[in-house]
C-alpha cells in the first residue's frame, strides 16, 4: 500500500479521485496485506465521501432554483439564467 499520507481536508476533487483510483488498483492487485486492506478501504470510503460532496457543491453552484408559474421549484443552469 501507498505510505504517503494526504491531507484529506484540504484534499482537491481530481486528488481524492486519483487516490481513489490507485487504492481500488492496490486492492483489486490482490497484492496487498489484510491490515493494509482494510486500512485502505477505509481511506477509499472517505475519498468517495469527499468526491461526492465536491460533486454535489460544485452542481449547486451552477444550477439556479427558481420558482415556476404554479409555485413549484426547480432548478435550471446558470446558463439559461437571463441577465
């Protein structure tokens, strides 16, 4: 397993995503120790986590909710916003 040690809080999204990458590499390897398994899938969970949550951040910040003729939400992209 990979011994660098990454800061998971200040962590970009292609970072997490390439690490995620290379334990799911490690472990479908089947090269890998039980320990050192377990240990990385426990980083590949929270690396899911903060991709998920870059994801979700970033779709929020280019969508725009807005209210239709009968009341309801919705949400359209900023590009079809009218100026």
């Amino acid at each position: 397993m990979q011994s660098d040690v990454v800061d998971l809080k200040n962590i970009s999204f292609e970072e997490a995503l390439s690490e995620l990458e290379n334990i799911v590499r490690e472990l479908e390897s089947g090269q890998i120790k039980l320990d050192d398994a377990v240990t990385a899938y426990e980083k590949a969970v929270a690396l899911k986590k903060i991709c998920q949550d870059k994801l979700a951040a970033a779709a929020l910040k280019v969508e725009k909710i807005e209210t239709g003729l009968d009341g309801t939400l919705k949400t359209v992209p900023l590009d079809n916003v009218e100026a």
